[in-house]
C-alpha cells in the first residue's frame, strides 16, 4: 500500500475539501438551477451524477464533485437520487436517457451491483457515456461494451477495511470483543469491507467478533443496532468496527447517550469531515478518505471526455478502464498530519488529470 507521505505529497495540489454546510444547496431546488443553465452549455452533453442519497456526507460531496465539473465546463449538471430503491435509480436514468437523447455523460454509483449491468445496457442503446462508481458484477467490463461503457472505478476495500479493523484492535490493546457494523448485503465495497475485517479477526485471536449487523449504510439504523447492541453486551464491548464513516457517526450518538463516546474506539471508512473531526476529538480512531468530491467530479470528467471525443475511450488501457483509485488512511496517529495537508489547504483539482490517482488496475472477480 503507498505509504502516507507518498499520498500527501502526490495529492496535496489537487485536493479540494469544502465543508458539508456548502452542500445545501444540492437539492431538487439547487439541481433545476444548474439545469436552468442550459443556454450557457446549450452545445454541450447533459451531465448526471446517480447515488443513493444527498443526506450521507459521502454522497452530498460526490454530488458536489459532479456540480464543479460541469461548472467547470459549462454544461447542464442533475443529480438522480435513488433513496436506496434500484428500480427508482434505473428507471430514473432510462428517463433522463429519453430527455436528452442519449446526448448525456453519466456517472453512477449504482444502488446494487445487478443494477450495473441494466444501467450500461440503457446507456449502449442510447448511446450515452457512463462511468461507473463501486459497483459492478465481476464479469461485466467497460471493454465489452465499447465506446459507450467509458470506465469503472472502485477503491480495493478489502485492505483499508483491514487496515481501520488493526487500528481498532491496536487502540483496543490487542484483545476484547467488538462489533461491527456492515454496508447493503449483495454491495461490492461492504463485501471486500467486511473481507477486509475477517482478516484482521483471523490475525488477532484474543479479538472476539460479538456479533456483526447489516445497517445499509445508515446513520440511524447503525444508531438503532448500537443501541441494541449496548443492552445486550454491555460493557464486553471494546470496540466498533462501521464499513462507513455514516454508522460510524450513528455508533458514536449511540455511545454518547450513555455517555461512552470516546471511551469505546470506533473506526469508519470514507474520510468525511465529521468523521475527520470525530477523529481529532478522540470519539473515532480512524477512518479513510476517498475523497468523494474527486470520485463524482472526475468520473462524469472521464465520461464527458469520451462522450465528447476529446479522448478515444477504446485505445486506453484496460488499466484505463477499470481500476482503483488511492485511498488515504486517517488515524488518531496522523489525523493532524492529515488536516494539514487535506483541510487546512485549499488547492484546486485538475480535471483534465484523468488517471492521476489510479493505483491499480481491478483484480479479476
């Protein structure tokens, strides 16, 4: 894995980190806004960012990822939110298809991996461009359906889930039970998450693993679980393992309504900035960022660039076309190593460094 300071020093002129309290404005009202500026791009591709929903962090500053992009080039920007419903996320895409006449540059994370497959062949029939995020089936590859099948991008989830679960278990002193808290069932990330942590529980046999629940990524189902979980092993709890920084946070006002945060180590993975800040204060022990405003703007980038024919999408490497992208660990070690470098700078990212951060091309399934 490339070490800290690598990261730091390769990233630190295009990270961008802007507080959520900026993203109100990425509701229904804000996105006909940027829609309403069609006269400005009129000659350009519609843009669209698909996610699951604009109240988790991760996905309100990959929304706002996709909203500096198009600015960025001016053209019409919408973001389609799925509220966790796969066939509201298909059939909202196969509207916007119709809309713009296939006329579109997309990147979607899909609410499940099945959904992938329906997404790109919409997209291929339409000949729309569509980037994809996180998720895909193993057997399905942006090749197969050139050009119009543009890219996927993940992050490997499976190391810096066990990397965050060492980091539990160090703070913890190497021993105790912990519980843990998993993303949608059939979702690839929560799967090499959760893979991840069962290496980390087969490397450590003093840690006992007290129970494991599915909080679909849900602040307040992981709050309702912690709860439970609380009654019920009290204080044989030493440890909480989230797949996402959002149940983290909900673990953590669990934990506070006993008054137990910051006594129970929580780790979470996503880096957002209340996750950062629950670091620094000592209620989370570590967390990492993907950056998600990078992940939503320079996928619909990588898209608009194909669909636009500024690049030949079929001549790029499969390392091009399917990879991983460079996560950066954030620890009750280095968080202010981090906030120095991430937070507390304001640099600007290069849209046009399409491949940049591609630390890998995707394993084969």
């Amino acid at each position: 894995m490339e070490s800290l300071g690598s990261i730091f020093e390769r990233a630190k002129l295009e990270r961008r980190r802007l507080l959520l309290t900026s993203l109100a404005g990425l509701g229904a009202a804000g996105m006909t806004g940027l829609a309403g500026r069609r006269a400005f791009g009129q000659d350009q591709p519609q843009l669209a960012n698909s996610l699951r929903s604009l109240t988790n962090p991760y996905h309100a500053s990959f929304a706002k990822g996709g909203e500096m992009f198009a600015q960025s080039v001016g053209a019409p920007y919408e973001v389609l939110v799925t509220e966790g419903n796969s066939e509201k996320g298909i059939a909202d895409v196969r509207a916007l298809l119709a809309k713009s006449g296939g006329n579109l540059a997309l990147c979607i994370d899909p609410n499940d991996t099945p959904d992938t497959r329906v997404i790109v062949e919409a997209c291929a029939k339409a000949g729309a461009s569509v980037v994809t995020i996180w998720n895909k089936p193993a057997d399905l590859h942006p090749w197969d359906f050139d050009p119009s099948y543009v890219a996927h991008i993940s992050f490997d989830g499976a190391p810096y889930g066990k990397q965050m679960a060492e980091t539990l278990i160090e703070k913890m002193g190497g021993s105790g039970g912990i519980v843990a808290l998993g993303g949608i069932f059939n979702n690839t990330p929560a799967i090499e998450r959760k893979q991840g942590l069962d290496e980390a529980l087969a490397a450590n046999p003093n840690v006992q693993l007290l129970d494991f629940q599915v909080a679909d990524w849900l602040e307040t189902k992981s709050f309702e679980i912690t709860q439970a979980w609380l009654t019920r092993f009290g204080s044989d709890i030493k440890g909480i393992w989230a797949a996402n920084d959002g149940m983290a946070l909900g673990a953590i006002e669990a934990l506070r309504a006993e008054g137990l945060a910051g006594e129970i180590p929580v780790t979470g993975i996503d880096g957002i900035r209340q996750a950062v800040d629950a670091v620094k204060s000592g209620e989370m022990v570590g967390t990492v960022d993907w950056d998600p405003i990078w992940v939503g703007g320079m996928g619909l980038s990588i898209a608009y660039h194909a669909h636009t024919k500024k690049i030949d999408i079929a001549k790029e490497p499969h390392l091009h076309r399917e990879f991983y992208g460079t996560g950066v660990p954030i620890t009750y070690k280095n968080v202010d190593e981090y906030i120095a470098n991430y937070i507390d700078k304001t640099p600007t990212i290069d849209w046009n460094d399409l491949w940049g951060r591609v630390s890998g091309q995707i394993r084969a399934g």
